[in-house]
C-alpha cells in the first residue's frame, strides 16, 4: 500500500509557485488542515473546483 504524501508548513518552500498558490487558496477557505492530514482526495469537487478557479483567476490578473 502506498503511503499518504503529506507536505508538512516547512516543505512549502521547495513547492514550484502553483502549488505554493494552491496552499495558500487552500489555507485561505479553511480546508488547509484536512489537506494537510488526510490529503488532497478528501476534498469535495466543488471544494476542488473553488480553489482551481481562485487560482485561474489570480494568474489571469495583470500584475501591477
């Protein structure tokens, strides 16, 4: 059996710029912890579906 990969606060560092966005969405509606523990699977699909929008909608902004 495969083990979970849980990305611990301090590995958030090695993570490219997308996935450090992803945590951070993440972290910002509350489901950081359960990510956290239990993995990315546990997610609902609207829960999934609302941090990729946040994220394409952060990248399509023009940056000052």
């Amino acid at each position: 059996m495969k083990k979970k990969e849980i990305i611990k606060k301090t590995d958030l560092d090695q993570l490219s710029p997308k996935e450090k966005m992803k945590y951070e969405i993440a972290e910002e509606l509350g489901l950081l912890d359960r990510v956290l523990t239990d993995g990315w699977k546990t997610l609902s699909a609207k829960e999934t579906g609302r941090i990729g929008g946040i994220m394409t909608k952060r990248m399509r902004k023009p940056k000052p």
